[in-house]
C-alpha cells in the first residue's frame, strides 16, 4: 500500500517500528520538505510519542493527534505546490524547454528545543537566469567582455555569482539539478539539458505543539487549539 493510503497514524507506527529518515517523510508529504538531524529527531520523537499513547490505550487521542499533526503540516507545505516551468535562454531570453513539477518554494525543518516543536523556513524558488542577471548586475563586464584576460574574467564572475548567492539568500543544500527536452531537440532522439533551480530564503515561523501533555511556547493562538498550529 502507497504511504498516501494508509492514515496519518498508520504512517507514524510505521516509522516507529521502521527507520526514520528524511526519504520516508518525503515519500508521503513530497520533495519540497527538508529537515535538519536535529528535527529528523523531533520527527521520530512524535511518532514514538504517538505509538506510546495508543500502547497506552489512548488509541483514539493517538489518532487524533496525528492528523492534526498531518494537517499542520500539510498546511505548512500547501505553499510548495508544484508546477510546470520555462527554461529561459541567458543569451537570448527565449525559452528553450520545459521543467516539469518544480517546487514553488521549499520547507526547511529545524527543531525548536520544544516538545514536538519545530522552527520553519520557507525558501523561495530562484531560477537560474535570475540567478545570472543578478550576477550581471554586479559585474556585467566580467560576464560580457572579450578584453579581458581568460584567468581574469573566470575569477571576476565567480566572485559576481557568489555575490549574487548572498543577495538573493540561496540555500545551496536546496539548489535542484534537473533535467529538460530542449525544444531544439530533433524528434525521435534522445536529447537532454540540464538546469539548475534554486532556492532563496523567504521568511520564517513555527509548527509548534499546544495539545495535551506540552510545554508552554513562545506563541500566541488567536483560536483554540488541541494540536499542532503554524506561527509566522
């Protein structure tokens, strides 16, 4: 059975009694999400937690929990839908392909030093001729010229890029590395490019735990909650 198919707490069993890792959790919720070793951790602490309270006999609690957990989650991730993007020329600004199912932003977890708490960053996506033009910017000559020196002009547009990286605030763990049919591609034949995406950050909150059995947070709830809520 699809890790879509089974109930939010038939997946934390599972990974209570399985291996907890970043590919599990992406296999249910999507690639748009990520995680730090120290809320892989959280992650499986929920779940131990979850599994804990049914051995108790707190099965429907159990339950509960877990799709309000799913629930705040999901919502955290609705931001990252996936869609259809061009692959734009840098030197004639012509599309020239197509990426298929691209995030629009991504999630990075951190824990929150809370019970079933995490720290959350969205990061926006960047594509790669935007990432260039902001370079240019910096250093147009050492993109465009021919006068200068080969040595020169690799070093001079080096430093423009990373530069371009610190203003647009890309996570280089997020960059992605995908491929595309260029539309010049003669059919029948097997023809691929490659671009990169990436992405810079956006801004940031927290997935934070009220429900039974929590620590007091940081945060304040407008409505009444028996789970999980988002901050930002």
């Amino acid at each position: 059975m699809s890790e879509n198919n089974t109930s939010a707490f038939a997946f934390f069993t599972k990974l209570s009694y399985g291996c907890i890792s970043e590919s599990a959790i992406r296999a249910r919720y999507g690639q748009a999400i990520s995680l730090s070793p120290e809320a892989l951790a959280r992650f499986g602490q929920i779940a131990g937690w979850l599994t804990g309270l049914s051995h108790a006999g707190k099965g429907e609690l159990s339950a509960k929990l877990a799709d309000d957990f799913e629930a705040a989650l999901r919502y955290t991730l609705a931001p990252c839908a996936s869609e259809d993007i061009e692959v734009m020329s840098e030197y004639s600004g012509n599309a020239v392909g197509t990426l298929t199912g691209v995030p629009r932003c991504r999630v990075m977890l951190y824990d929150d030093a809370t019970f079933g708490g995490f720290r959350v960053c969205w990061y926006r996506r960047v594509s790669n001729a935007q990432r260039i033009a902001a370079a240019r910017e910096i250093d147009e000559e050492a993109y465009s010229s021919c006068d200068l020196p080969e040595d020169e002009s690799r070093t001079r547009w080096q430093a423009a890029l990373e530069k371009a990286d610190d203003e647009l605030r890309l996570r280089k763990e997020l960059t992605d590395y995908r491929y595309y049919r260029p539309t010049w591609a003669i059919e029948g034949e097997y023809t691929t490019c490659s671009e990169l995406v990436h992405y810079g950050f956006s801004h940031n909150g927290g997935l934070l735990y009220h429900g039974p059995g929590g620590a007091e947070v940081l945060a304040v709830n407008l409505t009444d909650v028996r789970g999980w809520s988002l901050h930002t």
